[in-house]
C-alpha cells in the first residue's frame, strides 16, 4: 500500500516517547524533593547532635569552684573542638564574658524554652541549656550557621539540576529507541494485516520480534491467515460444487422435460421413464439444498430446539429399518449391536440426522462385502455410537479433512446412498452444537469407525433410571 497512512489517533512511537520522558523526568524531580528534603534534615540532625555533645560537654565546666579563668579557657577550647561557636548570657541577655553585648530579644526568647532544647532562629540553629555560674544562672547558648547547611543545599540543588537534565536528556533519547523498536513491529503486524484484509493470504505473517507479546501477536495472526486462506479456498471449492451439483440436475430436468414435450408425450412408458427422471433429479436438488440450508443454519446456531430424554437404542434400529432396501436389493449386511433403554439428553432430530448420515457414509465407502456395523454402549456418563465400515481406510494425513465441506478421499465407486458432500460437515456442526464428542478411527485396507458420545440425561448421571422419553 503506497501513499501515507491515514491516522484518527496519536501515534504509537510518539505517545511511547512522551510518556517514557515524562515519566523518567517526574522521577528526577521526586528524586530532587526527596534529596533536598532528606540531606538537610539529615544534616540538621547531625549539626544538632554535634551542638547538644559540645553544649553537654561545656556544661560539666560549671561545677562548684571552678575558677573564672578556666572556665573560659575550657569554654573557647571545646567550641574550637567541634567546630562551634559558644555564649554564655545572663538571663536578661548579657554576655558574661563581655558585658559590653546585651541581647534582650534572644533572652526572651529562650526564657520562653523548656530547657535544655533545639533552637532555631534565623540563620543560626542553636542548643540552649540552664546552667549556674558564680552563683547566677545563665543560658548555654552553642550555635552553628545555617548557612552551611544552606550552601551545601544549594550545591546539591545544582548537581542535582544538572544530573536531572542529563537524566532527562538520556531518558527522552532512550525512549525514543524503545519506542521505536516498540512501534515498528506493531506497524509491520498492522501492514501485514491490511494485506491479508485484501485476500494476500500468501503474506509472510510470521516473524521473530524481540518482544514475546508482538510475537504472539504476529503467531495469532499468522493462525488466523492460516485459517481463513483455509475458509477462503473451502468457500471456494464450496461455490464451485454447489454451482456444479446445482446445474446438472437442473440439466437433466430441463433435458427430461423437453423429451416429454417433443418425444414422449404419447408414448406413457416413456414418459412415465422421462418423468421419473425429473422427480428424482428434483428430489437430488431439494436435498442439496436441504443440507445447504442445515449447515448454515448450524454455523449460525439458529432454529435449535431444546434437549429431551429419548431412547438412542430405539432411534437407531429405527433408522437403521430405513436401509433394509439396500440388504434386499443389493446384498448390504447390516450389523447391529445395541444395549438396550440408552436414554440420552438432546437433539432427537438433529441426533437422528447424525445417526442416518453416519450410516449413509459407512454404506457409501464399505468395501466389496457390503458390510455395515453399528454398536451402542454406554460409557460413563455419555452414550456412544460407532459406525463401521470396511472400506479402503482412510490415510492419516487426511483424517481431520473428512469433515470439511465437499471433502473427497478419491473414492470412484458409485454411491447406493444418493449424497451431497455435506453429510460429515453436517455431522460435526450438529454434535458441536450438541456438546458431544466424536471423532474418526481408520486404517489404510482395513475400514474407519465414525464415533460420537451423546450425554446421558442429568438425572442418570446421579444414578436415577428415566423411565420414557
């Protein structure tokens, strides 16, 4: 398909792009609130620890006669140790050591504290004791710059900024591909779809991708290309011999009916021949269509009737009257082998359409002894039916064939049973809407054996006999 592809929505590649990049920069930014807010807070804590050692430190200095001049020179020392800075004030907000500084507003602050306490003003974070020197007492006050912690925020703030960037550069490159990789199998998956829609059935579907979900995808696909070639060739096949089975007997009936008008028509022997002809060729078409009209009606499961209880033994030796024809005029053997009171649970009509079309085949494919075996048992919770003939068999290459519409195993001889190659498909629509399991057995010279389980009614399968259909 040439020309450019015609869209109602966002694409693929770019809806993949935005939302990967938009992601990984939301993580960059969480990953930048959650730094700023843990590393200060985490350096906080340490500066206050650091502050409440020195500040606990420094009050040990306060004992009982310790002299003035050692207690400043300790004092200067510890802060110097950890890297503090240390007052001592009256608690008015003198400075003990320069009397000269008063800071009034700092006192009334911390004789609002319950001391010994963390505090924060300003640009400073501080830890306050009470302490008694020379008979008086007085506030610790060691303290630290917040600017510190600041400045080391601010650092963060900008490697984090640019490994962000950085992170969001890579990230929006990095989706880009993935995207890409993502959207292009998608793209040749949907291409390769159009082509089929078309009836390209021989698009190569199939093909290795890198992500499991796309190759599952491109497998289902390449089943439902598969599968609908099939369709495809069988609804083919399927017109070509309704077409043909359809035109000859209109043919003949066409044919037959103007030798009655010009040949004839005054000679009743003939005519009754010619006649005979028509309403037998009639008949052939009624049943062509009769099938055509069952199968589709099974493939749109319309027009089924409920299930009812009834006795498959007596079904079937019912059906089975209708061939005696074939044993008196054509030598056909009939084996019949059934348990007696088989009640079932379905379709009586559609199970006796089953019953007389598997028996129709049998008689069409026996081999040259005419001879038919039909068995009934029960088994479990299911009936089982079998129908044998011993026939050429069937290959095992074709055995799941013989049940498509108009499907032929090369047989030449002619039918005793008029059919219209729709008998087998008619078969497993019917026991597929009936949820019975069936199936074939066969083998090359020696025949096949059709089967089908029909459910035994519900209250059987508790151990309670039914007394009637």
């Amino acid at each position: 398909m040439g020309g450019r592809r015609n869209r109602t929505g966002k694409s693929m590649n770019l809806v993949l792009w935005f939302t990967f990049s938009a992601f990984a920069l939301l993580l960059i930014l969480l990953f930048l609130a959650g730094q700023s807010l843990l590393v200060g807070r985490r350096y906080r804590e340490q500066t206050g620890a650091t502050l409440r050692a020195a500040g606990t430190e420094m009050s040990e200095l306060f004992s009982d006669n310790t002299p003035s001049y050692a207690v400043k020179k300790n004092f200067d020392r510890i802060a110097a140790q950890y890297d503090v800075n240390a007052r001592l004030l009256f608690t008015d907000g003198r400075d003990v050591f320069s009397l000269t500084e008063t800071d009034g507003e700092l006192a009334a602050a911390l004789n609002r504290l319950a001391l010994p306490a963390i505090y924060t003003s300003g640009s400073e974070i501080a830890y306050v004791s009470s302490v008694v020197f020379e008979g008086t007492s007085c506030f610790l006050y060691v303290y630290d710059s917040l600017e510190r912690i600041n400045d080391l925020e601010r650092g963060l703030l900008w490697v984090s900024l640019f490994a962000g960037l950085f992170a969001v550069a890579l990230a929006f490159v990095a989706s880009g591909f993935v995207a890409m990789l993502i959207a292009k199998p998608v793209a040749e998956v949907t291409e390769r779809a159009k082509r089929l829609a078309q009836g390209q059935f021989d698009v190569d579907v199939k093909k290795t991708y890198f992500c499991s979900e796309i190759a599952e995808l491109s497998e289902a696909l390449d089943y439902a290309r598969e599968e609908i070639s099939k369709a495809d060739a069988m609804q083919k096949e399927l017109i070509a011999n309704v077409s043909h089975d359809f035109k000859t007997p209109l043919t003949m009936i066409k044919a037959y009916a103007s030798m009655i008008r010009e040949i004839s028509g005054d000679d009743k022997e003939k005519r009754d021949y010619h006649a005979q002809v028509i309403i037998d060729e009639a008949d052939r078409l009624a049943a062509l269509v009769g099938d055509v009209l069952d199968l589709s009606k099974l493939r749109a499961g319309v027009g089924e009737q409920a299930p009812t209880a009834f006795d498959l033994s007596e079904t079937v030796y019912k059906i089975m009257r209708r061939f005696d024809y074939l044993s008196d005029t054509q030598g056909y053997r009939f084996d019949l082998e059934l348990e007696d009171e088989l009640y079932v649970y379905a379709n009586r009509e559609r199970i006796e359409q089953v019953v007389y079309n598997l028996v129709g085949n049998a008689v069409n494919y026996t081999g040259e002894d005419k001879r038919v075996f039909v068995k009934a048992f029960r088994k479990g919770e299911y009936c089982r039916l079998e129908v044998s003939d011993t026939g050429r068999g069937i290959p095992a290459g074709e055995l799941e064939n013989i049940w498509d519409r108009y499907y032929r195993i090369g047989e030449t001889h002619k039918r005793p049973v008029q059919g219209t190659g729709l008998g087998l498909s008619i078969v497993k629509g019917i026991l597929q809407n009936q949820n019975c399991p069936f199936g074939a057995e066969s083998e090359v010279g020696k025949g096949s054996m059709f089967w089908a389980e029909i459910p035994i009614p519900p209250e059987d399968r508790n151990g309670t006999k039914e007394e009637g259909a």
